[in-house]
C-alpha cells in the first residue's frame, strides 16, 4: 500500500488500479481500504488531503493488517499523530 498526503481541504481518496486484479478484486481492495479507515480513530491533521492506493498484496491481507499499515504510512507522512 502506498499513501501520499498533501495540504488541501481534508478529503480521502481510495484507489485500486488494474494491476490489482480484475474489478472483483478491485473493489474488495477499495473496501478492504474504506474499513480500515472508518475503524481508525486516527486524527490526521486538518486541511490534509490524504490518497491510499491497494496493491496486489492486499488481497491476502486481513482489515487489521490493513488498518497497521495505513496508521504507519500516516505516521511516515507526518499526517497522523505519533
């Protein structure tokens, strides 16, 4: 999973491109994204417009798994609190 965060009005964008599978595939990667986010409580800072895109690996990964990975890339980013 890769995350790029930039100043802006605090939106958040989930993306799953072709490379991740067919749409099935896709669009699981895209939920898989959306729960993790909605699960974490995670106060990114305001006026930060924040984009997580799925790899392939994250067909075999578990919400939790997912949820980890998205709370370290923020922190790598300076977007979430450390």
């Amino acid at each position: 999973m890769v995350a790029f965060a930039a100043p802006g009005s605090g939106q958040v964008a989930f993306v799953a491109g072709r490379k991740v599978g067919r749409a099935v595939q896709r669009n699981r990667a895209r939920r898989l994204l959306r729960s993790a986010w909605s699960d974490l409580s995670v106060g990114t800072r305001s006026g930060m417009d924040v984009v997580l895109v799925a790899r392939k690996a994250i067909l075999d990964a578990k919400s939790h798994q997912v949820s980890g990975e998205i709370v370290e890339l923020l922190r790598k980013a300076g977007v979430a609190p450390s």
